[in-house]
C-alpha cells in the first residue's frame, strides 16, 4: 500500500499531467523491472543544472571552483535523503518485498535515488520550469541557508582558524571511552582548549568522527553557530 | 581584433539579447578578470542536462550506466574541441597576449571551457530552450551518430566479442616489428584470426596501442564498420 499521490503533489508542488511518470519515480528496481532508474539519470543532471543557476545568481562574486564545491555540498545522498524524509517520500515508494522487510523506505540511497528521479519525471512531464519549481520548492531552504564561508570545510578546521585568529592556540583532542561491541564501537572524544578553560566531548563511530563532533560542539559554543 | 559575433550567432543558432553575456564566454581569464568561467560552471551543467536528455529519449531500452557511458563520451575536452573548430570558435577568443602568442586559441582545453560557456551564456541569456537549442544543433550530429553497441568498448573486446558469437576462437597478437628512435619508438603488431585465414596490421607507439589498431582493421573488415 502506497499513500495517497495527490498528496506528494501537493509537497512538491507540482501536479503531473502524466501520472504514470510519477508513478515510476516512486518505483524501485526491487519491485518492477520498469522503475526509477533511468528517470534518476535524469533527475540527476536537471537537479545539478538547476542548483548550479540558484548559486550562480545568489553569489556573484564566486569563483567555478566555489561554485562546484558548494553545489557538492547541497546535492548529495545526505542533503537528498533529508529532503527525502522532510516530504515523507518513503511512504510513497514501491519496494520489493524483501527491501521492504529491511528497512529500504528509509533507506538513505533508495531516498536519495528517488527524489532524483522524482525530479526527473517532472522534468519530462512539463519541462524544466517544472523541474526547476520543484526543486526550487525542495532544495531552496539548503541554498539560501548555506555559508561559502564554511562550506567544504570541517569543524576541526574551523575550530582551528577561529582560535588561530584570535592566538589562542591549538586544542587539544583526547579519547576518552570507547563503548560498544567490536562491530558497533562508539568513540568518545573531549576537545580542550586549555586557554579558554573550555572542554567539550563528541561521538561517533570511529575516532575521527568523534573529533570531528567534539570540534564542532567547541565552535558552536565559540562562534555561536 | 575578434570576428564579427553576428556570424557566430549565426553558426550557433541563437541572437543573444544581452550581448554582455556572449561577450563574457568568450573571454578567456588571461585577457578579463571579468571572464568566462563562471559561465562555463553553468554551461557543463545545463550541457549534461541536455545532453542527458536527448540520450534518454533515444535510447528507451539502455539503463542508466549506459546513458552515464554514452554522455561521457559525448561530453569531454576532445568532443568539445571538435565541435569549437567546426564552428570557429577559436578566431572570436579573446586571449592575454602571452596565450595569444602561444596557440591559445587553438587549444583544446580554451576551445572545450569556451564552449561550454557558450552554451551556459545562452542559458542565461534566454532560459532553458534557447541553450537546449544551441546544443541539440551542434551536438546533435554527435548524439545521431553514436552506437550504443560500441561505445566505451574498446577494438580488442569488440572484436573478441563478435568472434566469440560465431565461435570463431579467439585472435593472436604478434609483435612484427618496433621501429624508430627509443623516445619515439613506433609498434607495428599483427593481429592473426586463424579460423578465417586472416592478418591485419597496426600500428601505435605502444604494444598495447598497436595491439588495438590491429584489432580495429581486423574489427572492421568483419563486421563491416
């Protein structure tokens, strides 16, 4: 059982003349051999060009390269999968008994996949202003929210500018538990930057990502993000 | 000194309303800060986009890894370069003296960046269609030429291929010959199918080079192409 289409059309805003389109974005290859990966290859390349126009008129003063680089930070299967989940598009998916069992309505990649090709479809069904109005609608929040002064670049960065900055010297990363089954460990990381008496602790799944999390905590305490 | 840009509106199909922009994609960064890569950032985009969807709806039966194959060869440097020199586009650059004086305007990667910028300038110029205009007539030849059947193979899987299908054992390669100084040695390879009795030579400055172009005339009095 698939919900209701009128009602993703309404989250998309868009209402397909030809309904059969929709139908197979929605349509994964574990359930059809006529599914939504051709439409993805699509809505791929339409995506791309209609985010590369939003950012070329936002920021005028970007040169290609920051361009590339911002447009890879708001179109990828994390950013996808979120607007993705914001639409609740994985009630809407036709899976294959066994990916349904699993878990793949909410699986990142087949929601990342299908609102690409959900892009698509629009796009062959009325056009690329159609294209562009949906995904405007979707993808617009993320590039009016972006930053070209922190993109691409990662907390531990940032956290080291901000303090080189102000000469405050380096932190300090310490791992401080490590939980969990072989399989599943969780890494604990606490970041002190000793000249401002400030320690802050993240997680993650490798000790990386731990430093990463804890890096961050300190700059949003810092900087105020 | 450029051409006259009517000419080249002409060759390309598209009159500009704002001529600013043709200006733009065709300064090269050597002659203008204000110069064409910002439009060749969204030039490739929108030619993807096209170009993804011509390919889509010529080729109903191929999935998406062969569209993602096809456009790939379809969109590079050296089919780019092609399509500038067809129309001229070298002579309308506007280059730094010092690119000027060494080839600029004939170089692949000037010609390819210029006319991806092009294209991004009629997208900018008069929205979707007018780009989709410019690259359907002059990548258009490409698209109808294109053999989903061959691209991407190279001449030695083809010819295995077709050999195997007729059960036709598979082919011999021997080096014949290797001539010419030791920095610019030249590969002479004769490719031999005993079943059918026939030799075929080629040549190439590697082994593996002339092993292919012995595989290609051998390809090509087999199958005709």
């Amino acid at each position: 059982m698939t919900a209701d289409l009128a009602s993703l059309e309404a989250r998309i805003g868009h209402r397909f003349g030809q309904r059969e389109l929709l139908e197979q974005a929605l349509t994964h290859r574990s359930y059809a051999a006529r599914n939504n990966e051709r439409l993805e290859f699509l809505g791929d390349s339409v995506l791309n060009c209609v985010v590369g126009l939003m950012l070329y008129r936002r920021f005028q003063q970007l040169q290609e390269g920051q361009l590339s680089r911002l447009r890879a930070n708001l179109v990828n299967q994390q950013s996808l999968c979120e607007v993705a989940r914001r639409i609740g598009l994985g009630a809407y998916l036709k899976l294959g008994e066994g990916e349904l069992r699993s878990g793949g309505a909410d699986r990142p990649s087949i929601l990342a996949d299908a609102l690409e090709s959900l892009f698509g479809a629009a796009f062959l069904d009325a056009g690329f202003p159609a294209a562009e109005g949906v995904i405007e609608r979707l993808m617009g929040p993320a590039v009016v929210a972006i930053d070209p002064h922190t993109q691409g670049k990662d907390a531990k960065t940032l956290l080291q500018e901000w303090l080189q900055a102000r000469r405050k010297g380096l932190p300090d990363y310490q791992l401080v538990a490590v939980t969990g089954q072989a399989h599943a460990q969780v890494f604990t990381v606490e970041c002190r930057i000793e000249a401002l008496g400030l320690r802050c602790q993240g997680t993650g799944n490798s000790r990386k990502a731990a430093e990463q999390a804890a890096a961050g905590a300190a700059y949003a305490q810092l900087a105020g993000h």
